[in-house]
C-alpha cells in the first residue's frame, strides 16, 4: 500500500462521535456495493472514530496521518494499523489504554476508478473530556420514527397504530426544522416517517427535502391513490422508491379492511400503479393477511397483477395485534401457515423479492419452562430508549411505536424542549424495584440484569398484560402470568 493511495470509509459503515465514545455502526444495505458486517456495531475511542472519518474519499493516506491524532502521534505505526483495516476478510482487534476495540471486515475500501463517492454527513469533532465504552445508551439515539399525524384515507381495521383521534401535524413545522438541525449534528442511521399519511401533510415535500439533506431518504409507506402531481414532486426530489400497502385486488373485501368503496379505490390505485411504471418508480409492497383476505388465490391474483410492474420487494404480513381495533381481523394460524408454505412455493415465480414476516413462535410465550428459558436467553436487546426515539403526532419522545403514547414512557415534548435534551432524561420508575411489588419481577433476584442488559419488551408486556400492568414481566419471561391478550 502506497501512502499516496486514496482509501476511504465502507459507505455501508457509519462512523459518528457520541461526546464520551463514538460509534462504529454497519447500515443495513440489502443490495450493498461493497461487503461489510452485517449487525455490526461497536463502541470506539475518538481517536479511531478521527481517522476513519477523514477516509472521506478525498484524502490519501499521507493526508490523514498528518491530520489525525493518531498520524500525529503514533506516525508509521499507524499505517498498519490501516492496512490491517484496509479490505479485511475478517474482523480486526487491536488495544488502547487496556481497553479492546474491534473492527469489522471491508472497513477501509480502495476508491475504484470513476466512482463518485457520497460523503458522509457528520461532524469532524471528536473530541472528549471523559471516556465511556459501557453505558449502553447512546447520547443521541442513531434511529427515529417520527409519525407525522393521524389523519388518513382509509380506516384500516386491522392498524396498529393509534390513530383513535384523527388529527393533522401538531408539531409546528419550525420545532421539526429544529430536530432536523440537531440530527445534522448527530447523523442517524435511519429517519422513518410514520403515520398516519405523510402525503396529507402539507409541508411533506419541504420536510422530506430537508432529511435528504441529512442523507436519510425514507421510503414513505401510503395507502393513497397518489396523483401524477406528487410523482412529479417526489420525481423533483430525486425519490425513485415509494411504499404502497396493497392488501388484495377484491373489491368486496378491500371495502371491508380499508372501509373504502373498493371498485373506486382500485381503480384509483391501479391507475397510481401505471403512472408510477410512467415515471420509473420502483415499488415496495406490503401485503397485510387478515383472517378476510387470507385465500391463497386472491394472494396468487394480486401478485400476478404486480408481476407487470416495477415491484421491488413484496412483504406478506400477518396482521398483527392492535391495541386500538376490534381483534376479529386476526388470521388464524393455520391460514397463516398455508399462505408461508405457497410464499415459500412460489417466490423464484416472481421478478420481485417476496417474502413473509414471521409470527411470534408460540413456544416463547406458551412453551415449557425450558423452552421460554432458552427463548427468553437468547432475545434481542430492546433497543427502544437506548438507540431508538419514536415521536408522537403531538411532539412526545417515547420508546417504539409499541408503547406509544403510554405516559410511563414519554420522557418530554418536542414542543417543550430540544430532542437532545429529552432524550437525556431518566426514567428510574422503570428500574424501581418497588414499583414492581404487584409483580412477579419485584422478588426476581434477575432483576437489574433482565431491565438493564437486554430489556424486556415493553410492547409485549402492554399487549399481553394490558397498559395498566406495565410492571409484569416480559411474556416470554418463564415467571411470567399466563397473558391476558393473546398477541402473538
Ligand atoms: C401504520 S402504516 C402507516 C403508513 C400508511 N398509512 C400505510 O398504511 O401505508 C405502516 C404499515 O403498517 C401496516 N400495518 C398497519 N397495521 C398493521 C397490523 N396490525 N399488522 C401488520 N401490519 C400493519 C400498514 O398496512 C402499512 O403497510
Ligand atoms: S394502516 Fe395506514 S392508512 Fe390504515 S389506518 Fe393505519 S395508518 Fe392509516
Ligand atoms: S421479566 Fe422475568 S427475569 Fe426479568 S425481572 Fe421480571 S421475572 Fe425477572
């Protein structure tokens, strides 16, 4: 390797400064250029975070040992450390100060001939007056959903989202121009917007240009028959992906899930379908069963009809509990069954990547006292609160979209005070072991470990406990009470 060689970052890894750390994080790519670890995310010393980040495609490798700390101090010693980290087969680890740091394979890249590199956003300071490789939460998380109001076009009877007061945009525009300021400061690996319908907001082309300056490009999810002016606008804006949630192509049944005149709604949506081919826009779909539309032919009829157009991914969802509908919409397990098999049977007929989200397995909930142990061992880390943000129509900072607008978990109101801030705030009722005293939690001698390594899930516990016993355990817990509401 030549010291004048121009190497720079994995664009499919992010690199951002987090005041007493700073992260090193894969982004999810399913079609990624370069290879790259997927799920990898690390802790590491700014010193690093420096020189990673000033790979930026316009420095050679001379350039960055003059300008990082590390160039500075450590000189050749440094550029081995580079070439260790350079197109890596595997993970690199290396000590500083004692602590251990790891790197993930491919971190460094050749710049190929001709190619255009985007550069990062984020900020080149990376400076700490403290260190901290063990907090888990982040200063400022790395994902937010943020749902833009609570108004729509249809009224699906199966949404999980609460949607019971159907109100525009309640955030004043410059408060959301503010967070977007903040988040410039403190790039994010995803922005997804959420609603609620984006498209009946009207400022949705000034806030969507706004996050493209920050580099997040949501792909906006509707259920609107959308008119040929916002393809222009969303064509103007450079989008060449939307998501349309299309359930089935009978007329009958679209009325009774969407609650729509289904021969007008079709008809509209297939014409949104032509004009999208007209403008070259790729399509993602989501496909949600409920326990009307879960027949394999209106299945087999809907996915001939998409086969005609730019399909990117169609994803088939069983419908999922909702806190806030009636939950005789729910497919039964065994129409869910069938339809995964015919999925399973037919998706290489296709030009689009189809596919089908799991179910909860039931042995997690319902299994034997060693099956939920092994379960409940092996879950992932909640990661609501401690990477993840989710701001509600009205401005309030909550976990995920599973606890919504439950007061236990708000931490604040974006109309109040900044996102930064809010986010900082403790919520110790959570970790209160005498606020657990009705449940089988508040004598688990597991209890810091279970609510401060991986989480339980807050969603789970609201679903199958009710929002009024908050502090049971998590259902998949072995302790746990048989669940009130049958959610998976
Ligand atoms: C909550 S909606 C918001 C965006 C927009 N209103 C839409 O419907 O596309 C996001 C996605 O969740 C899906 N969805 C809503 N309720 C669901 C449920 N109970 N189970 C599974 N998916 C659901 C919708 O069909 C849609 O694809
Ligand atoms: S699924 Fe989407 S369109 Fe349907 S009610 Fe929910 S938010 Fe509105
Ligand atoms: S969820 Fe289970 S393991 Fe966790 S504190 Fe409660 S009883 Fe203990």
């Amino acid at each position: 390797m030549n010291k004048s060689d121009i190497l720079y970052l994995n664009p499919n890894y992010l690199i951002r400064h987090d005041e007493t750390r700073s992260l090193l994080w894969a982004r999810d790519d399913p079609r990624p250029v370069y290879a790259y670890t997927n799920n990898f995310h690390t802790f590491t010393h700014p010193y690093y975070a420096e020189l990673l980040a000033l790979f930026n495609g316009g420095n050679s490798i001379e350039n960055v040992l003059s300008q990082s700390h590390l160039g500075q101090v450590c000189g050749e010693k440094i550029q081995d450390f580079i070439e260790k980290i350079t197109e890596n087969k595997t993970f690199y680890g290396t000590e500083c100060n004692g602590t251990k740091f790891i790197f993930p394979k491919n971190l460094l890249v050749h710049k190929k001939e001709n190619e255009e590199i985007k550069s990062q956003n984020g900020s080149t300071d990376f400076s700490f007056q403290e260190l901290d490789f063990q907090t888990q939460k982040l200063n400022f998380p790395l994902y937010i959903t943020y749902m833009v109001n609570t108004v729509c076009y249809t009224d699906c009877i199966y949404c999980y989202a609460d949607c019971r007061e159907r109100k525009k945009r309640q955030i004043p525009l410059e408060r959301i121009m503010l967070l977007l300021d903040e988040i410039e400061r403190h790039p994010l690996l995803d922005f997804v917007i959420m609603g609620g319908e984006f498209f009946l907001e009207e400022h949705w082309e000034q806030i969507l240009a706004r996050l493209h300056t920050l580099g997040l490009f949501p792909t906006i999810s509707t259920k609107i028959p959308i008119s040929e002016s916002i393809i222009r606008k969303l064509r103007r804006l450079d989008v060449n992906k939307i998501q349309l949630s299309l359930d089935t192509l009978n007329p009958a049944l679209m009325s009774r899930l969407l609650k729509v005149n289904g021969e007008r709604y079709l008809h509209d949506m297939k014409r949104t379908f032509a004009l999208l081919k007209e403008y070259g826009m790729t399509i993602k779909i989501n496909t949600v069963i409920t326990r009307y539309n879960d027949s394999i032919d209106e299945l087999k009829h809907l996915l001939d009809f998409l086969s005609d157009y730019q399909i990117d991914s169609v994803s088939v969802i069983p419908a999922g509990y909702s806190l806030y509908k009636p939950l005789d919409y729910l497919p039964s397990k065994e129409s869910v069954r069938k339809i995964k098999e015919y999925v399973g049977n037919v998706k290489t007929n296709y030009n689009f990547v189809l596919s089908m989200t799991s179910e909860i397995p039931k042995e997690q909930i319902e299994g034997c006292s060693a099956q939920k142990q092994k379960f409940f061992n092996e879950r992932a880390l909640c990661t609501g609160n401690l990477w993840q943000a989710y701001i509600m129509p009205n401005g309030d900072v909550t976990f995920c979209e599973g606890t919504m607008s439950h007061p236990a978990f708000v931490s604040g109101n974006i109309c109040e005070k900044s996102f930064g801030e809010i986010w900082k705030t403790e919520m110790p009722h959570l970790l209160k072991r005498e606020n657990y005293k009705n449940s089988v939690c508040g004598s688990c001698k597991d209890f810091e470990d279970c609510h401060t390594q991986k989480g339980v899930c807050w969603k789970y516990i609201v679903q199958g406990y009710g929002e009024e016993n908050l502090y049971y355990p998590d259902p998949r817990c072995p302790k746990a009470p048989i669940v009130i509401n049958k959610y998976y």
